[in-house]
C-alpha cells in the first residue's frame, strides 16, 4: 500500500505562486496531480513518470511545472501565474502501472485558492 502525503496549499492573489509538494512512501512509476473544483469532476493537471516524461493539462501549460525527485519518492508541482480558475482541491496520484490492481493511490487533498 502507498501512502502520499501533500503539503503547500493555501490562499494567493491572482498572479502569484504556490508550490505543492507531495511525499510517497515508496518507489513510484508516474506519479501526478490532478484538481477538484467546485461543481466539476476531477481532472489532470500533470503527471510526470519515473524517466522524467512530462504531461499537462492545457489549461495550466506555461504556468505550471512539475518535477521529482526519485530518490525522495517526492513529486512537486510548482504554479506560477495563478488565476481564479486554478482554486480547487489539488490531489496527489500515484500511478503504479497497469499491471497492479490496486494502480492508483490518491493524497488526501489539498485547497488551493486563488483570490481575484
């Protein structure tokens, strides 16, 4: 069993920045964040697998950056230039493979909020 533990979240006027952080308990493949705003499903905003390949949603392209550190098994998704839009629950996901039946570990969430 994984267990992923997100810290960084919080409240920021429009145009600021906020990193997340996210530590897993063990080796991960991909590893990512996704967000749940109110009133909408959840969805992807990056993942990022264990070799470094990289994917965004478009909405968050060019402002959002996410990195790792396999060694730590950390993931982090640095976000630049945020607007009203980006105020959700961001979620940290582990993704362990297709093979595996339990493939998908989530975090326990945490708000983001963006003030215009």
């Amino acid at each position: 069993q994984v267990q992923l533990m997100e810290s960084g979240g919080g409240l920021v006027q429009t145009g600021g920045s906020l990193r997340l952080s996210c530590a897993a308990s063990g080796s991960i493949n991909t590893m990512g964040w996704y967000r749940k705003a109110p009133g909408k499903q959840r969805e992807l905003v990056a993942t990022i697998t264990s070799g470094g390949s990289t994917k965004y949603a478009d909405s968050v392209k060019g402002r959002f950056t996410i990195s790792r550190d396999i060694a730590k098994n950390t993931v982090a998704l640095q976000m630049n230039s945020l607007k009203p839009e980006d105020t959700a629950v961001y979620y940290c996901n582990a993704d362990l493979g297709p093979f595996r039946i339990d493939r998908y570990y989530w975090g326990q969430g945490t708000q983001v909020t963006v003030s215009s």
